[in-house]
C-alpha cells in the first residue's frame, strides 16, 4: 500500500510512512483507504471486492461511508498497482432531472448496444 501512494503520486518516493502518519489514511481522514478492511476484512479476489466497495462508496451506501466524496481510486496487487480504476459521483446537473431533458452540451452519452446476430454484442 505504501508503494501505491508513491507510484500513483499521492506522494513523492520514500514520503509514504510519514504521508500516512497522524491517521491521513484512516476513515476521517484526508484520504481514507481500504475502507472495507482491505483483504483482512473480505476474500482474496485480486481487487474485485475493492471494486464492490468503490461502487458502494460512489453511491452512498458503503458501512464506513466518506462524507462528500467525488472520486474513487481502486488498485490491486502489491508493488506497483498492477491494475487500477477511478470511479466518481454522477453530479447530475438540474436540467438532467427533468424527464425528457436534454443532457448539457458535453456530457457524456451512455447507450445499450444492440446484441449481433449469433449473440455477441457490437463494438
């Protein structure tokens, strides 16, 4: 873990242990981590339970919830992240929330793809 807040820049090389001291990491925090008990607290499952904790976080129901939170950053391995990925709050603008509303200029668009003959979906 301490490799990981150096290599994805949260602190310069060799500044991890004093970066983590006086609680920073903790729930409460200026950056809490592994807030579902890291793999002390769940199985084994090379980052997919972090990925399961990263979604309830972005969506507010995490047991150890960050208040006001807006991004997510989820790796896995040890060393050097050997995979990563960054989740975040949907900020739906007001005039999203209106049935029928059109989405504001530059938003990104989410479609369903239509399954290909013989059941692959399309790229």
């Amino acid at each position: 873990m301490l490799y990981q807040l150096e290599e994805l820049g949260f602190c310069a090389k060799g500044e991890a242990k004093d970066f983590v001291a006086d609680g920073r990491i903790e729930l409460g925090g200026a950056l809490p981590i592994n807030t579902h008990g890291g793999q002390l607290g769940e199985a084994y499952l090379h980052g997919l339970n972090g990925i399961a904790e990263g979604v309830r976080l972005v969506r507010g129901s995490s047991v150890n919830q960050v208040p006001e939170l807006e991004h997510v950053v989820v790796t896995a391995g040890t060393g050097v992240p050997t995979s990563g990925l960054i989740l975040g709050v949907d900020a739906k603008p007001e005039c999203c929330g209106a049935p029928g509303a059109p989405p504001p200029p530059g938003a990104a668009r989410y479609t369903r793809r239509s399954p290909r003959p013989g059941g692959r979906r399309g790229t």
